[in-house]
C-alpha cells in the first residue's frame, strides 16, 4: 500500500476571502474547501483524509463503499484507492445512470462500479464484502458520503480553522452557512462549537433530504461523536436545518439558482454546481433576505463539487434537466 503524502502530513489550512458582491448590507466571506489540493477538492477530501488514517492502521488492500457514481464521494473515494494503490469497490443504486465527469473519473482510477436496486444496497454491500473475505481480500468499508465519525472530525477540524481565523484578524462571524447533504458536514461543525465554543450560528442548507429526518440524522451524528459528552453539551438551538430551499430534493434546481451561480461567477471568478454548493449560496441568500439578516459577517463554506460546475455548465442560461 503506498502512502498519500498530503494526507500524512496533513491538509492545509484552507483560505477564507472576503466576496466582492453585495448580500444585503452584510459582510460575505467564503471558506474555500474546494480548494484542498486533492482530486478538485470539497468536503470529501477533508473526510478521505480521515479515513485514509484507518485504511493505513488496518491492513486492507480494498476499500468499499456506496453511493451514487456520479458523486463527489465516489470520485474522491476512488482517487484515494488509485494513489495508495489498492483497489476499490464502489456499490451504486441503478436507478441514477447519469455519465457526468464524476463518473468518468472513477472509471479512469480502476474503480468498480456495481449498480444494484436502491431496495437491494445493503444486501448486495453485505454480500459482496462476505464474498471478498471469503477469497482472503481484506476491504474496509466507508460508509455513502463519508458518513461517520471520521467525517465528523474532518469537519470538528475545520471548525477549529474558522476560530483561529477569527482570533487573528479579529472578526466573528454571526452566521456559518453550507450545504448540508448526508449531515456529516454540519454534525462535525456543531460538535466543533459545543467543544470549542464561538458565535456563529450554524445553518445547514438541506440539498435534499426534509427537515425532519435530515435533522435528525445530524443529531444522531453529533450524539454518536460526543459520546457521554452528548447530554452536557448539546442544545436544540445549535441546531439549524433548514429544508426551505431544497425544491423538490436532490439534484433539483432553478432558473433563479443558475442566475446566482452565474453571478457568483462572474462577480467573484468562484465556480459553484446547482446540485449542493450553488443550491445552497441561493438558500443563504435567501434566507438572509426572509430573516432580515442586516449589518452581521456572513461566513459560507464552500464544499466543494468543481467538476458538476463543468456538467452544468451548459445548462447555465438554458435551464437543462433537472430543472424545474
Ligand atoms: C457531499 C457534499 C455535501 C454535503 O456534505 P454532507 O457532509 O454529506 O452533509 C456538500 N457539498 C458538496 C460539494 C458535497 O460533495
């Protein structure tokens, strides 16, 4: 198994810059995780590079995991899996057969795709993982997304960048806003504030799920990484999931998202997908506007998913599939 020398020395801290445009009268800033110099980068390098520790401490020569092929987490999975040298297995449910350069990625670092009915995944994950043991292979399994407690500390970890930015150019954010999909992101954000203390209030934009199980699936996250800590530190209003602007869930989008992430193109050269980073900057807009947010700093984390920007790019002044 060879080594990946970013992840053993650590990412680096990822920069927060100020955006040029206007977003009310409040001051916009945006951490740009899509820049981690890894396979175009987003969230699911912070989390790989968590997980990547457990694959080097158990002696593996596969990783397996679920997920649309089409996904940041497939590609991002797939990449890691290429560079160590080892091979990976990825369990897509049929019914998404989209090709976007995703996709195509995960083909070109070796990955095997295996599409199964979304009813059938966890049998045919069971199975397979069975089958490869029995033939002496040794997988170790990430669950879809990153999600986990190894993707929550990636982003207990990033929470902690935004506080020492904070301490040293003296400003606080009064809102963080991102994209929340599987919760995992969001989950490691609040445990960060709970451990570590600040003033931003976190908002999860929903790109998919209602707010009922995608709240839910947060807590149970932040419940499952603070352990024992859980009852002490946790309250009901650290928690801001909102499902307002998910339109009719994942994947869907708007002619007034496609303007926004034009604009944010065009205003601050920032290259955001109409699936989770561009649905979510319009949610942030949009919510600032409804709650009358005036006058506070604005902090968005940018996720990452620059290769569904280039999928979608055509699509961008004529609203394309998916759209509504
Ligand atoms: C996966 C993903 C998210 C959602 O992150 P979760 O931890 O699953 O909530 C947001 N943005 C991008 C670009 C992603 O790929």
């Amino acid at each position: 198994m060879r080594e990946i020398a970013l992840f053993e020395k650590g990412l680096p801290v990822t920069p927060i810059e100020p955006l040029n445009g206007e977003y009310g009268s409040n001051r916009c800033f945006v951490k740009r995780d899509d820049l981690l110099p890894f396979s175009f980068g987003g969230n699911k390098v912070r989390k790989a590079a968590e997980f990547y520790k457990g694959i080097k401490k158990n002696d593996v020569d596969m990783v397996m995991t679920y997920g649309s092929n089409s996904s940041n987490h497939c590609r991002i999975t797939a990449n890691m899996a290429a560079a160590m040298g080892i091979a990976c297995h990825i369990i897509s449910p049929e019914e998404n057969r989209e090709i976007l350069y995703n996709t195509q990625m995960v083909e070109q670092f070796g990955g095997t795709i295996e599409t199964c009915p979304v009813s059938m995944v966890a049998k045919t994950i069971e199975n397979r993982k069975k089958a490869y043991i029995e033939e002496g292979r040794k997988p170790y399994f990430i669950t879809g997304g990153g999600h986990g407690n190894p993707g929550t500390r990636a982003y207990v970890k990033a929470y902690q960048e935004i506080l020492d930015y904070e301490k040293m150019n003296d400003i606080r954010f009064d809102y963080i806003f991102h994209a929340s999909g599987t919760g995992t992101t969001q989950a490691g954000l609040v445990c960060g504030k709970l451990l570590y203390g600040g003033t931003g209030r976190i908002i999860g934009i929903s790109i998919a799920r209602e707010a009922g199980r995608g709240r839910q699936v947060v807590k149970d996250s932040i419940r499952e990484y603070l352990g024992e800590r859980f009852d002490r530190l946790y309250t009901e209003e650290e928690l801001t999931f909102t499902d307002a602007y998910r339109l009719e869930g994942y994947g869907k989008y708007d002619n007034a998202i496609m303007d926004t992430i034009q604009k944010v193109m065009n205003q601050e050269g920032i290259p955001l997908d109409s699936t989770y980073v561009g649905k979510a900057f319009h949610g942030m807009c949009q919510y600032l506007e409804e709650h009358e947010i005036k006058d506070k700093n604005i902090l968005f984390i940018h996720t990452g998913g620059t290769p569904l920007y280039f999928d979608y790019l055509s699509s961008l002044q004529t609203c394309g599939k998916g759209c509504l």
